[in-house]
C-alpha cells in the first residue's frame, strides 16, 4: 500500500471541468501540430495528431517526422524529455 500525499496542482480525475481544462490545455498544441503539416494522410487529410479522452497518438511518415512533431509538444509545454 501506498502512503496518501497532497496534489498541488492538476485537476481531479472523473471531474466534470477535467476534460474542458485538458482541451484548453492542449489546444495550442493541436494547433502547432496541424500547422505543421507533417503527418500521415488519412483520405485527403493530412493527419499529425489524434486525441481520445487524455490520450494523444502522434503520427508521422517518418522517424524524422516523428521527432519533429515530438521537438513541437516539447517546445510547447516547455519541458525535457528526459525530465532534466
């Protein structure tokens, strides 16, 4: 068992504003994302990122590709991927 600590931040899971703030939250990114145009296409639509719920899929035609559309979430929320 684990021993009960604090949450400083974040917004509760099951909570009824947790979806609208996650959508707020990462709204910019779709944005960047799409503005990028790399992606896979889909039909006639060039796809770079999807989004169910809390989880996000990045796709790219490439490694290159992928690690640009990585470069772009890192960029945007300002953090290491490497939590450095």
């Amino acid at each position: 068992m684990s021993h009960f600590y604090q949450l400083k931040a974040g917004v509760r899971q099951g909570g009824v504003f947790s979806p609208i703030a996650l959508g707020i939250y990462i709204d910019g990114l779709v944005k960047l994302v799409n503005e990028s145009t790399i992606g896979c296409k889909i039909g006639a639509c060039c796809t770079g990122i999807v989004l169910y719920a809390d989880d996000i899929i990045l796709l790219a035609p490439s490694l290159h590709g992928l690690q640009s559309l990585i470069n772009i979430c890192v960029s945007e929320f300002n953090f290491s991927v490497y939590g450095c």
